[in-house]
C-alpha cells in the first residue's frame, strides 16, 4: 500500500493526525502497532493502468498513447500552497501565497458578444418558416431564456472564488489529490484534438466545483458547466453565470419540464453550437439512475455532425471522496439558504480526502462514425424475462436490453431515431468509462467488509488482513486505489472516519477491540453508499455467485430437504449461464459494464458478460471443473471429427482463438462442498442490497393508491420501504431512496409498471397481469432466487 505515496510528489502530504475518540475501547492505535508492520506494496511501484480508451470503439485515440508519452510525475495535493508555487519569496509570501498563486494562473476569458443574435439567427436547428414563429416568442415565452445566454467566465470573479473555495476545501477536506500525468494529458489533447468536454457523473454539488478549481490550477481552461437544479435568487444566479454555469430558466421547477419546452431546447442546442466554435471547454454532468444529463451528449454530437466544430474531444473524470458530502443540493432563496449550504458542508465531525481522475481523452467523432459502437439489437425488458418468469422459457433472454428511457422522446423531439440511439449507447460507455476511473478509497474498503463480510462483527486483527486480501483483489481488477501508507495508518484513519457509524468494545484479549455496524438507518444507509463502488469492482464475481446460490436453492428445493443448501452438487455450465444471463438482465444499467474493464475487452453483449462472470467463479476459485469421463481424451485432436474447422463472424464477442474448438458442454462442483463457502456468500451479499429493495417494493406495490405521479409513487414507496427496514430491523441500507428510483424503473422496464404521459407528468399504474396474486409470486420468486439472506 506504500507505492500510492511513493508515487506521489514530495509536496503531497502524509495521512494526517487522526481524529481521538474519547472511549477507552478506541484506544488501540498504538496496540496494534506492535502485531502489524508496514505492508510491502503491491505489483512494486507501479500503479494498475487506469482511465484507457476502449480499444474497439476509439483505436486511434489509444494509440496516441497520451497517458504513457511522460515520465510518472506523480501526485499534487491541490490545497497544499507554498510560496514555491509562486515567482516570489519571503516571510510575506508565505502568509499571502494562497492569493499570490491564484492571481498567477491563466484564465481564458470569454465574451457574450453578439451570441444572442447569432443563435436566434441561426438556420442549422429549425426549419425556415419557424423563424418567424422564434421572433414572436423571443418577446414571449423564450424572451424568459435569453438571460440563460448570458452565461460567461470573468476573470477577476474566477480567481475571486477560487480562493474562497480553496478555503473552504480546507476545512472540507484534509487532501484533494490528482494525477499531474493526467493533467499533462489534458495540455497535450487541447493542442491536438480541439475543444474538451469533461463528463462525470452526478455525485453532490461540489463535484462541477473540484473540476473547475483543478483545472483552473493547472492552466487549463476552465469548461462552461451544466446546473441541473432550479436557483431562483437573482444574486446567486448572476454569480454562477459569471462562472460559467448555464443555468435553469427560472420558469422551469425541474430539469424535465424545461426540457420539454421547446424554444428551451432549440436555443441551447444553438448555445452548446456557439461555445464549442468558439474554443471552450464543456462540463456535463451524468445521472445514473435516470440518464439525465445525455441530452447536453446529443447536443454535443449534433454539433459534430454538422461541421460547427471539426472534433471534439471526451474526457471521462471519476471523483471519489472518503465521505461523500450528505448536501446535493443548491441553495433557493437568500443569503441564509446559502449559510445554511455552508455549515451542512461543514457540519461533518471527521476530514475526508478526494481523489479525481481524468480519463484518457477520446474522439467523439472516431466513437460515433466508426461504426464500431453497437447499438442495434435491443429489445424491452419485458420481452426479456418475461417468459422466462411466468413459463419458464429460456429461450428469450438472448438479447440487449432497451434502455432507451436513458433519453427519453419529449427531450429534443427533433432528433432522428438513429442519432438518439447513438447517444444513448455513448451515455452507457461514459458512465461506465466514469465509474472504472473512481479511485477506491480506504472507507469504501472498511465499510465493504463490515457490511457484507462481517456483518455481526470483526475483530481487529482479522479486519485489517481482509483489508490486506480485498486490496490486492481491487488492484488486480485493474481499479485504483486512493491511499497509501502503512497498514495501521490506513486502518486507524478509516475507522476514525467511520466510527459515527460504528460499535467498537474491547473483549478479551486485550488490544483487540470487536467491531460492527450500528443497526440504526443512517448508519447503514451511509456505509452503503461508501462501498457502492466494490461492488461494480466485483460485479462479475457477484452476478456468478447469485446465480450459483440461485442453482442451489432449485436443487436444495427438487431434492424435497427442506430449503436447505446441497453444496456437494454439479452445475451444468449452460443452467449457470443461463441464471447469469437472467440477472443481468435484471440489474440497474449502471452496475452492468458495457465493456470488460478487468480484460480490456471490446463493449460486449449481456450474454458475453454472463459468460466471463460464470468463468470468474472459477478464477476466484468457488468452482472448479468437473472431469467428464471421454473415449477420447480432449487434447486428442487427430481423433476427433471437425476440429479444425474455422468459421467466419462477425461478433467481435467471439473470439478468433477458439473457433477451431468444439465447444462442449462443462459442468462444474463447489471446490468446498463440505462446508459453506465463505467467499461465495460475501459476493452474494454485494447484490443483496439491490435485490432486497426490488423484493420489498414488489410486496408494497398493492398497498399504494394508483395511478400516481412519478414523483409521488417513488415518494410513497420509500416511505413503505423505511417501514419495512423497520420490521426487518437489520437491512436499512436496502431502503434508500436511491434504490427505490431504480426499483420503479426496472418495474416499468418489466412491464409491471405501465407509464401514461400525459400534459401535467408521467403518471404510473399497475398492469392488470400482475394485479393477479399468482403472477405477482412468480415475478417474486423470480427476484428472491438470487438473494442471499
């Protein structure tokens, strides 16, 4: 773990003194000292090769090979200013560098200029006769988004915030630490590739804030950024604009409905025009659950498409936080509101660390006209499973899965069927592309084992080797991690930042304290969303190992024992597939990757991911192949008829190397029949959170009063979901309202759910089928098979 600060700058400082709790039982930092050394570094000094292009979509942007054309120039921590990074010295530079160093950097200011003429001018986005028509509404309703337009960077005001929010990252955060080789990427696409547009996705309301302050440190130009929430004070929105942010007109309440305004989504199709011809850089937001945020993508591509801008170039950014900020939201009304933002991000006992990633910049022309980026071939969920949950037929469940509500028909109605499916395939590849830059971080680590490892409790010792082993595990998959340093340091530190959500008693032996999780809600709530990024780290493990448990239990059930588990069977490679294929299916569209981070495979299909998930439980060792007794043994090729037979395909999922292979059937056996496999159930446990809420929401939908809106059905059913953590009196983590978000999704993907749009919102109703007390048992077991627990 000492190779993350051996890769670092001198400049970067070490794990800071860490926060002494006051109970006896906490007092072991120095016990445990004297049992546990320094952990040797893994893979030696080199770091797993993170934020690379796909190879299949974007060949040409990897071979630039922007991340490798520099030594390793290691890490910088943002808020550690000293009078070295200014041109001056002496005792008053020292006290005044913070202001020093942000009056040296360089800012690219722009100028509104005759951009709002320019834009209503414009022929590229409406037809002839609806010039007219746009210069009656400018004086009407779209007159109320012209001050949307005036959005610009000011220079004096830029630095002005900029020291401020250094301060108050300060008091936020004990580090902000960024890869300054990545950096040198960025310098060198801006000279090779034109504008960039950074993509990230929509974590709290300081992410758009961290990348523009990293980039405005290091002289890059500072990107025009998308504000997804409504600002209604007059002072607030007229700072903001002069940053750079596009904001909401004030009319709209939310993001959709300004959307669906018309003469909204023409002029910001012209606006995004305008800024990209004019050189500047873009900050798009992405929001997992809903997709919001693909709609700036489209625009981003339309501009391409019609000869604005010659290229234009992607940068996915991955930010990870230690304690992800608990306020998403932007201050409404006065100066209070904005206090009262300021103390909720202050509010916290414990300093965090960030750790931001920036991607290997790709050519969104390369990605999109290529051809090389599949998005034919989806079909809706429904058609999916549901034969195979309500008759059992398998044979339906070969296919992608639509997601096409990733952009939905009322946003920019004007843009053809082909160009919406094209963006919403390049939506899925940034959030994925996003989410395998995260870096994971030490609480994440922590909060992973005491949550789904040892969830009734852990002794210290045993703690910090499973730290030890998941470690190495992330490392080898191919994910950075955030930290560095000794065992005891990365430990205590962890701990330190969440003992608000822990128990800790001191049992005998002494100097080995026993941990657990508090069984109260934001406890559990809060060391869930610190170790959501595990489980997409372990996904092809965990999907193996629910359709494993899920296999078992139908043989524990055929066998008439009783429900209970028969470890000491055989598994057939096809059923196991098949289990695979089903949850995948199932699963939100975030946690399922479009492409095989840990293999730098090209963007596979659902039934490839299904079939490198079966193969993972065999690399971690859960199942092991079962030898079929043969005449002729498999290694005797002369012996056997047609082997050597190659085909042709076109699917870049199969692989060119076995197709002289005969594919036979495998089956496979538990390697630890006698007794239950520990491991199994740990990767089990990482989907159990997801499942758990789809199975409790099922069971509630009967005791809501449809049809209601969107909104109010997400709203009613959490509050039933906190109700029924409360008899469970264990699970709160699954009652998030996160998770109830992409439960109604999935129940309006399977047709569950049936969606009515009409004038005033989308309003939802049950499907008379599942109105039936027995169909809606199926689709209950259907989910509940694969929960562990």
């Amino acid at each position: 773990m000492s190779h993350a600060s051996r890769d670092a700058s001198t400049e970067t400082p070490t794990l800071p003194q860490f926060y002494q709790p006051k109970q006896p039982a906490l007092s072991w930092g120095a016990k445990i000292r004297k049992k546990f050394k320094v952990v040797a570094p893994f893979l030696g000094k080199f770091r797993p090769p993170v934020g690379q292009c796909c190879h299949q979509c974007t060949p040409e942007s990897l071979g630039q090979k922007l991340l490798h054309k520099a030594p390793s120039l290691g890490f910088q921590n943002l808020l550690f200013v000293k009078e070295t990074h200014t041109r001056y010295r002496g005792w008053l530079v020292r006290r005044v560098c913070c202001v020093l160093f942000v009056l040296g950097r360089k800012v690219y200011s722009s100028s509104v200029g005759d951009r709002v003429n320019q834009i209503y001018s414009t022929d590229r986005l409406m037809p002839a006769g609806r010039r007219e028509e746009e210069e009656k509404e400018r004086a009407g309703g779209a007159g109320r988004i012209v001050s949307v337009l005036q959005t610009v960077v000011s220079p004096a005001l830029l630095r002005l915030v900029s020291w401020m929010l250094l301060k108050l990252f300060r008091l936020m955060f004990y580090s902000i630490q960024v890869n300054l080789n990545q950096l040198a990427t960025l310098h060198r696409a801006t000279q090779l590739n034109g504008p960039l547009v950074y993509v990230y996705i929509r974590q709290s309301a300081l992410d758009q804030a961290l990348i523009s302050l990293t980039l405005f440190f290091h002289n890059l130009r500072v990107p025009y950024s998308v504000c997804p929430v409504p600002v209604r004070h007059g002072w607030i929105r007229a700072v903001l604009q002069k940053l750079g942010v596009i904001l909401l007109p004030q009319h709209a309440a939310t993001e959709q409905q300004a959307e669906t305004d018309s003469s909204y989504s023409l002029i910001m199709t012209s606006l995004i025009g305008e800024l990209l011809r004019a050189g500047e850089s873009l900050s798009i937001g992405v929001c997992v659950e809903s997709g919001h945020g693909g709609q700036w993508l489209a625009r981003v591509r339309q501009t391409v498409t019609q000869g604005l801008v010659p290229a234009v170039s992607l940068v996915p950014v991955g930010i990870s936080y230690d304690c992800p900020p608990q306020q998403d939201t932007l201050p409404q009304a006065s100066m209070w509101s904005v206090l009262q933002f300021v103390f909720s991000l202050l509010s916290g006992d414990h300093r965090g660390g960030v750790r931001i990633h920036f991607a290997q910049p790709f050519s969104l022309m390369e990605m999109c006209d290529s051809g090389k980026c599949r998005v034919d071939g989806r079909r809706p969920l429904q058609e999916l499973l549901m034969p195979v949950i309500q008759h059992n037929r398998m044979d339906s469940i070969f296919g992608q899965k639509d997601v096409s509500w990733l952009l939905p028909p009322t946003y920019l109605p004007e843009l053809p069927q082909a160009e919406r499916e094209m963006t919403i395939a390049l939506t899925l590849h940034l959030i994925h592309s996003v989410t395998s830059s995260m870096a994971v971080m030490s609480t994440g680590i922590v909060s992973c084992l005491i949550l789904h490892k040892h969830r009734r409790g852990v002794r210290l010792s045993v703690l910090c080797k499973d730290v030890c082993w998941l470690l190495e595990e992330v490392l080898f998959r191919n994910f950075d991690v955030g930290f560095g340093g000794s065992l005891v340091e990365v430990v205590y530190f962890s701990l330190s930042l969440l003992c608000p959500q822990l128990l800790l008693a001191s049992v005998p032996p002494a100097g080995d304290p026993v941990m657990t999780a508090r069984p109260e809600p934001n406890a559990l709530l809060t060391l869930c969303q610190q170790c959501e990024l595990l489980t997409l780290v372990f996904i092809h493990e965990a999907v193996g190992a629910c359709a494993v448990s899920a296999m078992l239990r139908e043989v524990a059930g055929c066998g008439g024992g009783g429900g209970e588990m028969e470890f000491d069977v055989v598994l057939g490679q096809e059923e196991l597939t098949e289990k695979s294929l089903q949850l995948t299916h199932l699963l939100p569209v975030g946690l399922i990757p479009v492409r095989n981070i840990h293999k730098h495979r090209p963007c596979q299909t659902a039934h490839s991911f299904a079939l490198d998930a079966v193969d993972s439980m065999v690399r971690c060792g859960i199942l092991i192949m079962e030898e079929v007794p043969r005449a002729t043994p498999l290694c005797d090729y002369w012996r056997r008829q047609g082997v050597l037979s190659w085909t042709a395909t076109d699917d870049p999922d199969q692989s060119s190397d076995s197709d002289c292979e005969e594919q036979d059937k495998r089956s496979y056996k538990l390697s630890q029949p006698a007794q239950c496999p520990e491991l199994l159930f740990f990767l089990c446990s990482l989907l159990s959170t997801q499942l758990r809420a789809l199975c409790w929401t099922i069971e509630s939908l009967h005791l809501l009063p449809f049809p209601l809106t969107e909104s109010a059905c997400v709203t009613q059913l959490h509050t039933h979901l906190r109700n029924r953590a409360q008899l469970d009196k264990v699970h709160h983590e699954s009652s998030s309202i996160k998770l109830v978000r992409m439960t109604v999704r999935t129940l309006t993907d399977l047709g569950v759910l049936m969606e009515d749009r009409q004038i005033e919102g989308v309003y939802l109703d049950t499907s008379p089928v599942f109105l039936q007390p027995e169909n809606k048992q199926k689709l209950l077991h259907f989910v509940s098979q694969f929960l562990y627990g």
